[in-house]
C-alpha cells in the first residue's frame, strides 16, 4: 500500500516564506530639528540636488522606506503635513540613469485618504529640474535598459499614465502579504505591464542626429567588449577603429555619460565580477592592474564612486556567496540608503544582462 503524497496548503507554503523585506527605512528623528533636512537632502545626494523653497521651517519630518524586486526598486516617501514646497535638480554630473516614475501623494487638510496625483516620469541621468508641495511620493526606480536599448525619454501614452500609477499604487499596498519568493514574479510581471505602456521616443538631441549613429554605437560597443584589457583602448584609438571623429564618437556617447567614462565603467565590471569569483584568489591590486587601474588607491575611490561599495566589501560578498552586495553606503548611523540601494541594483542589472 503506497503511502499518499503531502499536500501542502497554499497558506502553510506562504507561511514558511520570508515576507518581503523592507531594505531601507529611515526617518530624520534621529537628528535635531535644524538638521533635519539636510539629513534628507543626503538620502538622495547621488539621485538629485533638493532645495526648499521656504526656509521658515524649523523642522524637516521624513521617513523612507524602500524594497528591492530584483533590478527594480519601490521606495516610498514621505514628508507629511506641513506643506514643504521642494525643488529638485538632476545632478550637473549624474551617477545614475535609472528611469524614475513617481506618483505624489497629497494628505487633504481636513483629514481623509491621500490623494495620488498624476504619474511623473524621468531620467536621472538626463536634465530635469521640477518642483512639488505634496506630502510624499511613491518611486518606482527601473535600470535604463529595463525594455529598450538606447532612448533618452520615455513616451507613456497618455490613456495609460493613470493605468501605471494605480499599477504602482496597488503594488505598494500589497507588500504586506508578499514574500521574497514573490520577488521574480512581480519584478518580471511589473517589467512585461511597463514594457505593454511605455514606449521609445526621441527628444530633440536624438532627432537631430543621422539614424547611422545607433549603428555606430553598437559597433563601438562590439570593439569595447571585444579589447577591454588592452590599455591602448582610448578614445582617439576607438574613433580610428570606427572610421569617425572624435568629435562625433563623443556626441554618441554623451547620454551614457562619455566614451572615457562608458569604457572605465565597463572594466570596473570586470574587476567587479573577478573579486566576486571565489575561485579568483589574486590581491585585489592585481586584477585592478588586469584592467588598466595603477594605482590602488584611485582604483578604490572610483570603485566605491561607482558602485557603493569598497572593492574589499565586494569580494566579501562574493566569496560569502550573496546575490546582493552588502548595502555599504551608510548615512544614517549604518543604515543603508537609496543612493546604496540603486548604485547595488546598477550591479545586479548587469548580472542580469549577462545572463
């Protein structure tokens, strides 16, 4: 008589699930009231410049909260009840250029549920500079590949905006009742939803170059990752290559923040994935030579600029055998912050893209 196989409710699978981490949530209590928004301001120092508008207030109350869903990242804000009129300007000199979508959220003054207000979108890599007097925000931070190859701008239909930011709204509110093994479905889900709403344009820039220029940037790309090792890989080497000016190379590569910085972001990659590798047992200066970086201590700094983390604290997480490098960027008293979270998911994205 053979025995009859388990079964296993749906509540008791979840049950045994972790629920779905919150990996950042900060608030300004923890610094005087006169602190307060610059306490703010750093959350987000590699994301956007933050100004107030009015400075006659003596306190600045916000509280962050932010979940990782693979490459993507939902983070809610909140600055309620005293009608902060903010600006904010994208950084002269971007370290990030995920696409952002943002839905602002309003408190009526005599009480009730918010009021979301209509979705917003942008690159943090491209000029933007928008103010607001909302009470707080939900953002949706997605890599800038995550549906398209190379625009600048985003063109949601307009029958669709509303549609994305109930989207966005009700994936907020079902947090409560996620898991982590509900990570890959919603990240995949949301990504397929966006992909169907959004799709590419050109703004002027791009519209004012010969459409040869894609297929140029693809061919560039293709001699990059073919002689990335070669320190006699330059700018002036890769316009030869290719055919082109300088000039021109240069013009191509702007949105991705410059040849020279597209071909040293590539080999930090490199030497990124080799410290993650346990089998990889070389000094840390060594594979930084492999691929061009001298001197240890610049190849540091640049590292930690670029990703976060210290190139020591990204072999630990690779020999530990973490998916997900440590948040290392501290601000608030070693709690890990939106800025460390969107430069750790700049790392997975490229995990992901190599797959």
């Amino acid at each position: 008589m053979q025995d009859k196989p388990s079964i296993v409710s749906e509540s008791e699978a979840i049950g045994t699930a972790e629920p779905l981490r919150c990996v950042v949530d900060v608030d300004t209590s923890q610094v005087p009231p006169a602190e307060q928004f610059d306490l703010f301001r750093s959350w987000h120092s590699n994301i956007a410049d933050v100004e107030l508008l009015r400075d006659e207030f003596g306190s600045f109350s916000a509280r962050e909260r932010a979940w990782r869903l693979e490459s993507l990242v939902l983070a809610f804000i909140e600055y309620p009840g005293m009608g902060y009129r903010r600006r904010w300007r994208s950084r002269k000199s971007p370290v990030f250029d995920h696409w952002a979508l943002s839905v602002p959220q309003t408190i009526p003054a005599g009480g009730g549920p918010p009021r979301m207000g209509q979705l917003r979108w942008q690159c943090l890599g491209a000029p933007h500079e928008d103010q607001g007097e909302d009470d707080g925000v939900l953002a949706l931070f997605l890599p800038r590949d995550f549906a398209f190859s190379q625009p600048f701008t985003l063109d949601i239909r307009p029958e669709m905006a509303t549609f994305v930011a109930d989207y966005v709204l009700l994936l907020y509110h079902s947090f409560p009742d996620r898991t982590e093994n509900d990570v890959p479905y919603i990240a995949s889900a949301t990504t397929s939803l966006l992909a169907a709403c959004i799709s590419p344009s050109r703004d002027h820039f791009f519209e004012a170059q010969e459409p040869i220029d894609a297929v140029i940037m693809a061919r560039a790309n293709k001699i990059i990752v073919a002689n990335l090792a070669d320190r006699n890989l330059t700018p002036g080497k890769l316009s030869q290559d290719l055919g082109i000016s300088r000039s021109r190379l240069y013009r191509i590569f702007e949105p991705a923040g410059g040849i020279s910085h597209y071909i040293r972001r590539q080999r930090l990659l490199k030497t990124r994935d080799a410290l993650g590798n346990i089998a990889d047992g070389r000094p840390i200066s060594s594979i930084a030579e492999e691929w061009g970086f001298m001197d240890p201590s610049t190849y540091s700094r640049t590292f930690r600029r670029e990703f976060g983390i210290s190139p020591k604290e990204a072999r630990e997480a690779g020999w530990l055998g973490l998916k997900h490098p440590p948040l290392a960027e501290r601000s608030n008293n070693g709690k890990p912050s939106l800025n460390s979270l969107l430069a750790n998911n700049c790392l997975l994205s490229h995990q992901l893209s190599s797959m």
